[in-house]
C-alpha cells in the first residue's frame, strides 16, 4: 500500500485528553440535573463530536445545549491549551509524518479548542489541513469529516492511500466509510471495541510512523 497523507484524530489520539474531557462533561452534566458517570461516557459518548456529546446526554431540544457546548469549550481551553496533553513521543511522531506526506486533523472538536494545542505543541506550521465540528454537518461515524479532510488535501489523493489514526469506534468507522485505512489507537477503549480497525497499536511514535511511511 502507498501512503500520500496520514490523518490523526485529536480528542484520545494525537491529544492525551479523553479522561479531562470527561471530567469537563460529568461537571457540567451534573450542572444540568442529568449526572453521568465516567462508564457511561466512555461506553456511550466517547469519539461523538462535542455538539452531538451535549445533544445526546441533554437531549437535542434541551435549553442549555448551546450554553454547556461554549462552556465545554472554555473549560477545555483552560485546561489543556498550554500543550501538555500532546506527548513529546508523538510530537516527534507528526513530525516525522509531516516531512514525507500531508498530515491532517479531523476532529469532532471544535477548532478554537485545537489550534491552541497544536500551537503550544508546536506542531500548527507542520499540519496541512484541520477538519473540525465547524466544518461539518455530520459528526462521526459519519463519514463527512474525512471526505472533507480528503478534499482539503489534494485532488490526487485517493482515499485507498490515506491512513488514519483513532482511539473510538465511531472514529474508526467514519474513516473505513471513506475508504480509508484506520489505525486504532490504545488508551480511551478495550482492544475489542476497537476490533474494526485495520490494526491496532498500543502508542503512536516515530517507529510507527517509520513503519507505515516506508
């Protein structure tokens, strides 16, 4: 297989994040009157976008859907945006990636919470292409965030030659969706909640990369 580009989920993959995440959510969930347990997130929520994380715990048509999804975001940003989620080992690792092929983020984040830790990472100048809830409609497992990702990386990529990187179920099945081979990643769930990815690694870093990029 020819690899022309390397995509990295963010939230529990490229980001060291998924138990602040679901600290900031059980928070603001209780907040709401509707407590959730760190079970419950990682067996129900885990790998959803953030706007379709609220809906789902709240309901769609709860009043504060908009206030908890701009506090989520804020809380976030206080708490990770200084860069130290993001290990020296996969650093290294994106680095690598980056200096051979294109190397995009697709996330179910919002964009104001990655830029700042990409930047305090110094890794922004080094990705091509972030595709966050912004920018779509559909949430993982959709496919959409991936297509869109493709799109924004060159017209003669095809989807066959992109690998991915994620750490949910519902990450891997919006990559295989669009035709892309998926990498999961160890450390947000059990290895057989994480059997429909083409492999499965224990950590990402420059070995990995080494191996996967020839």
């Amino acid at each position: 297989m020819i690899v022309r580009a390397v995509i990295f989920d963010f939230n529990g993959t490229l980001s060291n994040d998924e138990p602040i995440l679901c600290d900031i959510f059980r928070e603001l969930f209780a907040d709401q009157g509707k407590p959730l347990s760190a079970e419950e997130y990682f067996d129900q929520l885990a790998g959803l976008s953030d706007p379709e994380i609220v809906r789902k715990w709240l309901g769609p048509a709860h009043p504060a859907v908009d206030d908890v999804i701009a506090e989520r975001i804020a809380r976030y940003r206080a708490a990770v945006s200084d860069g130290s989620t993001v290990p020296e080992t996969v650093r290294q690792a994106v680095r690598y990636a980056a200096g051979r092929v294109p190397v995009a983020i697709v996330s179910g984040a919002a964009r104001a919470e990655i830029e700042p830790v990409l930047i305090a990472a110094g890794l922004a100048s080094v990705i091509q292409v972030v595709v966050s809830a912004d920018d779509i409609r559909e949430g993982k497992p959709d496919p959409e965030s991936y297509l869109r990702a493709l799109e924004l990386l060159d017209d003669d990529i095809h989807a066959g030659e992109v690998i991915v990187l994620e750490d949910t179920e519902a990450g891997i099945a919006s990559a295989k969706a669009a035709g892309m081979r998926c990498i999961a990643v160890l450390g947000t769930l059990k290895p057989e909640r994480l059997a429909a990815a083409d492999e499965i690694v224990p950590a990402i870093d420059v070995a990995l990369m080494r191996r996967l990029l020839g």
